[in-house]
C-alpha cells in the first residue's frame, strides 16, 4: 500500500518553496499542476493548485473560497519536532501551539502553512 496526501494550495509555487524548506529535501515531482515530495517510502505528500481540484470535482465547493479556513491536518512524526517547527515559522508558517507534551503521549507543535492547513511537528514522548 502507498499513501498520498494531497493539500489544495493557492500557489504552488509558492507552497514547494515553503514545505522544501520546512521537510529540508526537494520534490521529487514538480510539473505545472503538481509537486510531490516523498517523507518515507510509500508515503507522498503532494501539492497540488485549487484551480485542479475545480477542474477535477466541479460540483464540489470552491476550495478558494475557504481561504483561511483550516481543510487538513498533518501530523508528521519527526525526530525533532522543534526544528521542523522552526523551519516552518521561519518559512512563513503561523504558529498556533509550541512544543508540549499531549494528552495522547506525544510532544507536539501546531502551526498554519501558508494555506492555512495545520501542520503539527511531533514525536513520542
């Protein structure tokens, strides 16, 4: 089995640049409509421009028109949460919550890319 995770981006461009800097690797994709980046083998995390999406479901609501309204989460468990969390704010990520411990056994951090999904940074406590 392989899982691909795709957000809806305003700019894709724009969204490459900023998840390159927080995952530190490149795309392993980036074609006019989509960029993919690889986190494990298997598993892709993929970019692609809400004018697609339309393209592909257009019965379905504008995904422009939730502009800010927070569509995915993406729970990424990493080595060190702190420094991803730190990309992505230096990237131009909002952060909602610092590093702390949660309920679940995790450490986490909470912040919004630049599209306003969340991104959370974590690893077991």
């Amino acid at each position: 089995m392989k899982l691909n995770t795709i957000l809806y981006v305003r700019d894709q461009a724009a969204s490459r640049t900023f998840y390159a800097a927080v995952l530190a690797v490149g795309p392993r994709l980036d074609v006019p409509g989509m960029t993919e980046f690889e986190l494990l083998p298997g598993c892709v995390l993929g970019l692609m421009p809400e004018k697609g999406i339309k393209r592909l479901l257009p019965s379905l609501p504008d995904p422009e028109k939730a502009a800010g309204i927070p569509r995915a989460e993406l729970y990424l468990t990493v080595p060190d949460p702190e420094a991803f969390q730190a990309r992505a704010l230096a990237a131009g990520a909002r952060e909602l919550s610092p590093l702390g411990p949660r309920d679940w056994g995790d450490r986490a951090a909470y912040c919004l890319d630049p599209d306003g999904h969340c991104l959370a940074f974590a690893s077991p406590l």
